[in-house]
C-alpha cells in the first residue's frame, strides 16, 4: 500500500470513529434527559400522592362525584380487608417455611406443599387485586377510566423500577419486610 492510501484508510477510519462515538453521546444524552424528565415526573405524583393523601389524590384525579368517591371509599375498603388476609397468610406460610428449613431433617413433602399453599395464595391476592381495579374502572365513566389507567400504568412503573413500593428506592426489603440497608 502506497502512503496516499494508508493515509485516505486512516482519516477514514477516524471519521467513521467520530461518528460513532458522537452518535453515543448522543444516544447517552438523549436518554438520560428522558429519564430525568420520566423521575420528575413520577416524584411529583409521588409528592402529590403524600401531600393530598391517596383518597383525595384519586377523587382529585378521576374528578368523581360524591357518590363515586363513596363507591370507591367502600371498594378500596373492602378489597383491603381481603388482601391483608392473604398477606397475613402469606407470612404464615413463610413462617412456617423457614421453620420446616430449619429442622436437622426437613421434609420435602412438608416443603412442597407449603411451596403450593404460597403460590395459590400468591394467586388470590393477584386475583383480588384486579377485581379491585375492574370494580374501580366499573365506577368510573370513559374519560375517568382513562385517567385511571394512567394512575395504575405509573403505579406499575414504580413498583418495576423500583420494587414493590415506590418509597423504599431500589434497595427494595429484605425477607422480614424490612427495607435493606445499604453495606
């Protein structure tokens, strides 16, 4: 290879170098604004949500009348009862897990029936959670029902992100429930 052709390779190669690292850059900076601006986003609704208190952050945001508000009140109320139940017997089970893992000789049967036992409650309380958003969604007219969607589309988002509650930040909780400390 001649000079004038190494020297056209070479420049070549730079260029398409520059290329591609502006483009990164551009890639890296276009993201990072669209999640600060996503955080943003989703801090306000958080501060809204302490702020206002969940109830009247709903009421406020779906705009319901009186009695759709009563509705809600009651649905909530009702489905609250019934997930704490199984959460309640969830933690049982849990208990009762670690108690049987603990044992010089475990029993596997014991284990697998346990393992069952969560998983059919785990069931339940997912079963509970989407007839209480369909009752909810049921109270609401089309433009409230989308608002509502929204509202859960975010509430999505935040447990995804950031586990099961949006308040404990990625460290999420520890088996206890106890949110993890940093090391």
């Amino acid at each position: 290879m001649d000079t004038k052709t190494k020297k056209t390779l070479l420049i070549s190669t730079i260029i398409l170098l520059i290329v591609i690292n502006v483009s990164a850059l551009a890639t890296i900076y276009y993201n990072s604004k669209i999640k600060t601006k996503k955080l943003a986003e989703m801090n306000n609704l958080k501060e809204e949500i302490q702020i206002r208190g969940m109830h009247r952050f709903i009421r406020d945001e779906l705009k319901l009348s009186d009695e759709q508000f009563q509705q809600f009140k009651e649905i909530t109320r009702t489905n609250m009862i019934i997930a704490h139940g199984i959460a309640l017997e969830l933690n049982e089970k849990r208990t009762e897990m670690m108690n049987e893992i603990a044992k010089e000789n475990p029993n596997s049967k014991i284990l697998d029936n346990i393992a069952s036992d969560v998983g059919s409650l785990h069931y339940e309380l997912k079963k509970t959670t989407i007839s209480h958003f369909l009752e909810l969604k049921e109270i609401c007219n089309e433009d409230q029902q989308e608002s509502l969607q929204k509202i859960f589309m975010q509430m999505t988002y935040d447990r995804n992100k950031f586990g099961r509650n949006p308040r404990e930040g990625e460290r999420g909780r520890n088996r206890d429930g106890r949110p993890r400390r940093n090391n």
